[in-house]
C-alpha cells in the first residue's frame, strides 16, 4: 500500500535527506521518497498503521516543528 503525506513546516533540505534516509532502514517500509520542494513523502508498506506511528517519531526527533499529514 502506498500513501502521500505532507509534511507542514519543512524548510530544510538536510532534514528531509535524514528523515528518508531514517524512514528508509524501518523494518514493514517498502520504500520512500521525500521530496524537498514539494514537502510531500510518499510511503510505501504492507502494515501501513504500525509503520506511520514510527514515521511519525522518526520525523519530529528529526524536526520538531514538522507536522506530518495525510495528502
């Protein structure tokens, strides 16, 4: 299953690079792209909920004012 999430408040372009880079080594994730100019992630995993908790940490101890929503 594969969703688009937004990610409000992403200014940083490193950021973005580390939460894929975190989100990618997540054992259920299939894949993940994060696009910088766009804000927007797009997951791909077989246990979507159980996934999009850990995603979720992984993306506010990266950057706390980054707020993931569904797209």
């Amino acid at each position: 299953m594969k969703k688009v999430f937004k990610l409000e408040g992403l200014n940083c372009a490193d950021c973005a690079s580390k939460i894929e880079e975190k989100v990618a080594k997540l054992e259920g994730v299939k894949s993940v792209m994060v696009n910088f100019m766009t804000t927007k992630m797009t997951l791909e995993s077989e246990n979507m909920e159980e996934v999009v908790e850990k995603v979720k940490k992984i993306v506010n101890e990266v950057e706390p004012d980054v707020n993931m929503v569904k797209a």
